[in-house]
C-alpha cells in the first residue's frame, strides 16, 4: 500500500510518514573515506579458477534444468488456475448485483442460486431501505448538521462489520474505523471452492445477514469474518471499492501492509478498504481484529495509538453490549471521550455521567425503557431523568438492542467547542 494513497487522511503532518509500504531495515553502514564500492575482488590461483569454474558450470546446467520443469508446470497449471475477480466485482456479487460485464464472474450469473440469491438481497435491501436507512438518513441530516458529512475520521468501537449504520449517518468521513473480536478471514476475491456450492455460500452470506437487517444488530454466532458483509454493504450503498489491502498494526500504531507473521507479537491484524462513490473522492475503511479490555490495549496497545494519530474525529457507538459501563473498559471510554467531537449511540454506549456539561451538549431522542432484560444491570437513572424533563419523543427507527419502533433510544454528544489538539 503506497504512503501516498493515505496521506489525506492525515490529521497531522506525520501521519503520512506513519504509513510506509513494508517494514524497513537497518540503513546499511557508511563507507569509509576513500574507500570504493564494490571493492576488488582478490584474485585466484590457477587451479582455483579451474575448479571454481567448473562449478559453475554445473550449477548452470542445473539451473537450465529447473527453469525448464518449472515452464512445463507452469504452462500446465495455467489451464485450470483460476482468474481472481476483483474486489468490486465479488462485492456486487455477493450482494446481489451483476457486476460489469466482462466480469468473471459472468458465467455464474445465470446460476438459479445466483438468481435466487440476487432476489431475496433485492427485496430485503428495498424493506431495510424503507422500514430504516430512509428514516435514519433523514434524521441525521436535520440533526447532525457539519458532522453528517464532514470529512474527518469515524471512531466506530465494538462495531463488526457494521459499515451500513456508520455510512448513513456519516457519509463523508475520510476513514471509517471499525473494530471487533472477529478474526479478519480470507479476501473472498481469493477463495476457492465456493462455485462447486454456490448456493450453500450464497445462504451463508444471506444468513449471517438475516437478522442485522431485520433487527440492525449482528448476533455474534452469525459471524464468520467481517469482509463478505463488509463487500455486500459497500456495493448496496453505491460504493465502488477501488482496493483492498491486509494490514497490521504495530505496537507503536504504525500501519504496514501484509498480515502479522506472528500475532503474538503485538500486531493487530486488519485490513484496509478504499472506495469512492458517485461524488468519486475517494475514501477509506479500516477493520481491525482487537480486545479493547484495559488489560489487552494495556499488553497490545498498537490500535488504539494508530487511532490516536489520526486526531479527533466523530464516533458511533450501537449495541455495543453495555462494555463501557465496565470498568475494565475504561481506556476505550476515555479515548471516544477525550477524541470525539460529534458522538451517537444508543444507551449501551457511554454512560450519560460522563458527559460533563462544561464539556458536552447532551440531547437524547425517544423513549428511556432502559435496557433489555439481559441487560437489565445497566439501567441508568440519571438518563431516565434527563428524558423525563424534556417533551417526550418518539423515533420513525428502530437503534440498538430496543428494535421494535418507538422504543429506542438515541443519545447525541457534541462538544462544546475547544481549542485544536494540533
């Protein structure tokens, strides 16, 4: 991945230089004065330079040898290697969507599961759209003002692979920042397998899909790697995904590209998406496979001083299982709280105490039932106060753990404004 495709999303001069495209070496030692590179070779005995050309002369006859079983295998694999489709291209069809033409993914296009597939994604994205994303849209655009779409990062902690949620409330950030406990997987561009099954593959994306469009959650069992859900909601939202890199983190927060070699050595594992949609600037998606408890960030704290290079941003919290109300979750609360400019959540998310009125404009939309009954610890009386002392309000959405229309809450933080932390 080139420093340069990055660098707008700097929030800080050095951030660019954070970025490198592969690990680097020690810089080899200077010269000494006078010196000349590359020095002279010494010269050989006579029959030393027999004996050594003899050698090479039967390492070359070896080395003719391998190169031409190696172009016979070659030629021979070429016949059945498969041509990889592009990310955009598997994007859209694993949503449903024909990809241009030309793809090669053509020739599965007629498949009765594909065609199967392509009708039941069509019809419970037009409901979602209806039922949700419409309402939701229309609500942050009256309600989120510059925040909506001003293009700086998007703090998106204990999300998944939720990347539906965080678009349509913040269409322009420049790098959206995912993260969950879900192992990043294979680039489905690149498996293999899946066409001797279709069907069986195409259930399994629907699957883990059902209830997150239905109930706007993901329930951890569904999952199976973030990036299938992650491709089919960058196609249905009009995204083009121009690159997809694996990317590690290291514990000082440095961005490399390629996977960790060993995990245990404090790299945090992820990868990186960049797209553009019909505006066509382009912009960025990170997921990234983390522990956010105190104890990990504390042996493993790579994530969270990449996140810190970014500078603030805008941060969404949704279902996030009542994790910050804990705790042993307290450097995450302190980062979304010390870095968040415009926050969004539902009641699971930061507790209202710690939005200090010297700090925070506090403004909460619907009901307070409090939380489900497997939450039901986490109840907070200082929010049901603050809702029962202003008019009473009713979502046309449904956000967070309280799907059923008209009983979710959500809960708006902005900062009040402070001077810039550059």
């Amino acid at each position: 991945m080139a420093a340069s495709g990055l660098a707008s999303l700097a929030r800080r001069p050095s951030f660019a230089a954070r970025l490198p495209g592969q690990m680097k070496g020690p810089a080899p030692a200077a010269l000494a004065v006078g010196a000349t590179w590359p020095p002279p070779r010494p010269r050989l005995a006579v029959g030393e330079a027999r004996a050594l050309a003899l050698r090479r002369r039967r390492w070359l006859g070896l080395l003719v040898v391998l190169v031409g079983f190696c172009l016979v295998a070659g030629l021979g694999a070429a016949s059945w290697s498969p041509r990889w489709p592009t990310p955009d291209q598997m994007a859209r069809f694993l949503a449903g969507l024909p990809p241009p033409p030309g793809s090669v993914l053509d020739a599965y296009l007629a498949h009765p599961a594909w065609v199967q597939h392509a009708a039941l994604m069509d019809q419970a994205w037009q409901a979602l759209e209806i039922r949700q994303l419409a309402n939701v849209r229309a609500w942050a655009q009256a309600t989120l003002g510059q925040a909506h779409t001003e293009a700086i990062p998007l703090f998106y902690l204990f999300s998944g692979p939720d990347y539906l949620y965080a678009d349509t409330l913040f269409p322009g950030a420049s790098l959206y920042v995912l993260c969950g406990l879900e192992p990043v997987g294979p680039l489905p561009e690149t498996e293999t397998g899946w066409e001797r099954d279709l069907g069986a593959w195409l259930n399994q994306v629907r699957g883990a899909l059902s209830d997150y469009l239905v109930i706007s959650f993901f329930r951890t069992k569904d999952l199976a790697g973030p990036l299938p859900l992650l491709y089919v909601m960058l196609a249905r939202t009009g995204k083009t995904i121009l690159d997809v890199t694996p990317v590690q983190i290291d514990p000082t927060g440095r961005l490399w590209a390629g996977r960790p070699v060993d995990p245990r050595g404090g790299f945090h594992e992820g990868v990186m998406i960049t797209f553009c949609a019909s505006h066509g600037r382009r912009q960025h998606l990170i997921y990234v496979s983390t522990d956010l408890t105190d104890s990990k960030i504390q042996a493993y704290p790579g994530f969270l001083h990449f996140c810190d290079t970014l500078g603030r941003g805008n941060s969404l919290l949704k279902s996030a299982s009542y994790l910050l109300h804990r705790p042993h979750f307290s450097i995450a609360r302190t980062f979304l709280l010390e870095r968040s400019q415009t926050l969004v959540q539902d009641d699971s998310g930061i507790p209202v105490r710690w939005f200090t009125p010297d700090q925070w404009r506090l403004r909460v939309f619907g009901p307070y039932p409090g939380p489900i009954p497997m939450f039901a610890r986490f109840y907070q009386r200082d929010l049901a106060a603050l809702v029962a002392g202003q008019p009473l309000s009713c979502l046309d959405f449904s956000f967070g753990y309280r799907h059923r229309r008209g009983e979710s809450t959500l809960i708006l933080a902005t900062r009040h404004p402070l001077p810039s932390l550059r």
